[in-house]
C-alpha cells in the first residue's frame, strides 16, 4: 500500500464497485473492505432485484410510488435523477455481464414487490445484488488503476484546513496508520450491526455515520431505519434471512395462527410490518406464516436460494408454511449529501446506504436501493473528476487510537444513540 493515493473509497459494496469503475484509468484508487471476504457485503444479499422506468408512461407511477412510500419525505429532484438515470444505469449492467430475466422474446421480465403499482422490477432469480455485484467486482478487478484491500478498515477521517484529506486505517493485526487522499468517500454501508435483529451482516455498523459525527459533517434522518416485514424466524443467533417482498408480489400471502389471511400483503413495508406485529400480538405468537402454496409459478425455480434456506431449517416449501418475523432492514437516513453525493466537508463523498441523498424519505420503496446505490455512485465519480484537487497534509495523531477496540466500541454507540437521539426529537416535534 502506497502513502498517498486520488481517491480513497471505504467500502466495497456496489456503491464503492460503481464508483471505482467510473474514475479514470490516470486517478490511482484505494478500495477497501473491513472483512477478510470481499463478498460479504450486504450489496450481494439483495434478493429482489433492481427498479427501472419501464417506458415514459411508467414515469408518473414510478415517482408517485416511491413519493407515497417515502410518506413524501423525499426529495423530488433526488427521486427524479434516480428515476431518469435508471435505464442508462442497466444498460450499463448488461453491458458488464448482468444476466436479467428475460421474456421468451428476449425482452426484459419485470416483477412486482410491495407499493408498487406495477411490474417494474428486474431480477436474476432470486439473487440479483449477487449477479450484479460479482460482475462489478469482476470488471473493478482488472482496472489497473484501483488497489483492493481486504480486512483493512477505515478507522478515522484525516482533516485538516476545513477539509478531508485522506483516512486512517487500520489492517488486521496492525496498527493505525494514516493514507492521503484527494477526495476520500464513505461507502461504508448500512447500520444494521448495531442491532440484536437484521438482515444485514453484523460488520456492517455505520461507520461513515459515525465519523461524519466525529467530524462535525452533517447527517440526516438517521432514525430512519427500515424495518423488513418477512424474515424467517429462527432460534439461531446471527444474521436474519429475508423473505424478499417479490415472494408476495409473486402472490405468497401471510396467514395468522388459525390460518387465515389477516392482512394485505403488498402495503409499504412500514405499514405491513405495523399489521404484522399487531397480528402477533393478538395471537400471542413469534412470529406469523408465510404461504407460497398460492404462487402461481415454478417457486423452487424462481426462488431457488430461499427455498435452499427454507430446506436448512426443515421447511419444505411450497408446502410448508413458513414463519416470518420483521427485523432491521434498511437505512434511509445517513451522512447529508447534494445530488452529487458531496457532504457537507470539502473532499468527503458519500454513497450507497451511508448517505442520504433523500430518494428514500422516510421509508424506502423496494427495490429502489441498488438503483440508487448505483445512480449516485456514478455521480459522485463524474464529481470528483471535474473537481480540481490536490493533497493536502494532515496532522497524524497516534495517540488517538491507543486503543482501535475502544475507538470501534465508541463508534458503534455514536450510531446508536444518535439514532435514539433523532427519534426522541422528532417525536417531541411531531
Ligand atoms: C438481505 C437483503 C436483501 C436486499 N434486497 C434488496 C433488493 O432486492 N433490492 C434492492 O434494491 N436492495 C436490496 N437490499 C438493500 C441493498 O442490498 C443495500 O442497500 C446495498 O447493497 C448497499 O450497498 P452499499 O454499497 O451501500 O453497502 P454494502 O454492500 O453493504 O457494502 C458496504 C461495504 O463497506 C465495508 N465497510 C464497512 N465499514 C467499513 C470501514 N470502516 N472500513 C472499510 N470498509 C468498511 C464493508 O465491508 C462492505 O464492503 C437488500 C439488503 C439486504 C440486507
């Protein structure tokens, strides 16, 4: 690893992938990842697939969907660029290897998951952040210009002269040590490791959050924190494993403990999760079912890694029902960014599930983050290329990180008591 580098990118989901992949051949990037695996990231968990505008006439519902599910929070120019990026965006895809499910024509096949009035979602089985993240991952590998390190975390923001000037990692074993950077950005990922239940992997504690707080950057709506309605429930500790809404789209329904359908299945996922808790409550149970039995399609062969997860706890489906709970998801709040993922420190980016571009508002419409993961990525990489920056040295303090555990532990408390915080105070106000 070299001292000093263009662009220094934490994170290597299909935000920090898209990105990299959009910098020029003569900037040299730094990619990192905290996990000894590259894959795991929650980008190659997404099981439903990828929004896109389907045709002009789609443009009107496909905003007003996402409007009404973000409880028109959003940000209407945010949702918009998404929007009217997102064909160009698969395009480009395809054209990296992303095999979509087509029609027997060759057309694209679109499904439907929860508030969406229509089929606009693309897919790959039932593994699409799989299918396009190993393709960008694939393609990111033989760029000559970007550096891929494993199990090497960003610990610390480096700033000096009202700006961010590179980071202070940290590798496996090691000690903390400072890179300079021209323009560093977080793509740190979602927040879900600081809670007891998530579909997310426990790494993933909101770190970009917690050093955009260290620093003074702004941050917004951080107690948005999305709730999914269809896990499966288990005993086991760890990670959660979602029932990805298109099994409903694809017409699974919920039934309570005398087997009767008690709610509708294809509402926002705030709401859903609201009816589900309610039901469990009623019934005194821990969870409620989930029945495939009702899909009108071959379910081992459109659901094929749900179905292998359902097998592993000795659920045979469609016959089986299947019991689901709702656990952490998602994070439509993050570090504030403008429409070209800049925060508010000069030199600091931030895309993916760290930032909050406000296409989400207060609830994210399924199937819009990958889309717009991908749409801000880029964004921020055309960006930094027109911004003319140099280094800038930073003072480096070691003394800091006596202790990288201690640091970490802190971080994670940043996150969640500035999630307990927001809530706390917009409820005052609400
Ligand atoms: C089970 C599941 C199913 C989903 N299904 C869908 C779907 O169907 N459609 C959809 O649009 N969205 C879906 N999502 C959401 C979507 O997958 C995520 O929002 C998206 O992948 C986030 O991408 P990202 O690049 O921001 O972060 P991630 O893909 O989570 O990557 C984060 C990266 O940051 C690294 N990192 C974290 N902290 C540090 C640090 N301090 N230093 C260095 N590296 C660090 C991690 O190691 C990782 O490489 C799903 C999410 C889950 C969990």
């Amino acid at each position: 690893m070299k001292e000093q580098y263009d662009v220094l990118i934490a994170g290597c989901g299909v935000a920090g992938l898209f990105l990299a992949m959009h910098l020029p051949e003569q900037m040299q990037v730094l990619l990192l990842t905290k996990s000894s695996d590259e894959e795991e990231s929650d980008s190659f968990l997404a099981q439903g697939g990828i929004c896109m505008l389907k045709n002009e006439a789609d443009f009107d519902s496909y905003f007003a969907d996402t409007m009404r599910a973000g409880h028109y929070e959003n940000d209407p120019d945010a949702v918009t660029t998404m929007i009217r990026s997102s064909q160009t965006i698969i395009r480009e895809l395809v054209a990296c290897g992303v095999d979509f499910a087509r029609e027997a024509d060759g057309s694209f096949s679109f499904t439907r998951e929860g508030a969406h009035s229509t089929p606009r979602i693309l897919h790959h089985e039932d593994c699409t952040g799989r299918e396009i993240t190993k393709n960008l991952m694939r393609k990111v590998k033989t760029l000559p210009n970007v550096t891929l390190c494993t199990e090497t975390m960003l610990l610390d923001l480096l700033c000096a002269q009202g700006r961010c000037c590179g980071g202070v990692l940290l590798q496996k074993g090691g000690k903390p040590f400072p890179v300079l950077a021209r323009d560093t950005v977080l793509a740190t990922g979602g927040v879900g490791g600081v809670y007891e239940n998530s579909t997310n992997f426990p790494h993933l504690t909101g770190d970009g959050v917690a050093l955009a707080l260290r620093h003074g950057v702004e941050v917004e709506n951080v107690d948005y924190v999305q709730i999914h309605p269809t896990t499966l429930y288990s005993k086991r500790p760890g990670r959660r494993f979602l029932i990805s809404e298109s099994v409903r789209g694809e017409g699974a329904v919920l039934l309570d403990k005398h087997g009767n359908r008690f709610t509708d299945e294809l509402l926002p996922r705030d709401r859903l999760t609201a009816e589900i808790h309610k039901q469990m409550q009623k019934d005194h149970t821990p969870f409620v079912w989930l029945s495939m039995r009702t899909i009108d399609c071959d379910v081992k062969k459109r659901f094929p890694t749900i179905c292998a997860r359902c097998e592993e706890e000795g659920i045979h489906v469609p016959e089986d029902l299947v019991p689901v709970v709702p656990a952490q998801h998602y994070f439509m709040g993050g570090v504030k960014v403008n429409l070209d993922s800049r925060t508010s420190l000069p030199h600091l980016y931030a895309v993916g599930e760290t930032a909050c571009n406000g296409v989400h508002g207060a609830n994210r419409l399924a199937s819009n983050s990958l889309l717009e993961n991908l749409v801000f990525a880029e964004r921020a990489a055309a960006a930094i290329v027109k911004t003319d920056s140099a280094f800038c040295p930073a003072e480096y303090q070691p003394a800091r990180y006596r202790s990288p555990e201690s640091w970490q532990a802190e971080n994670r408390q940043l996150v969640k008591d500035e999630i307990l915080h927001e809530k706390e105070q917009r409820s005052k106000t609400s």
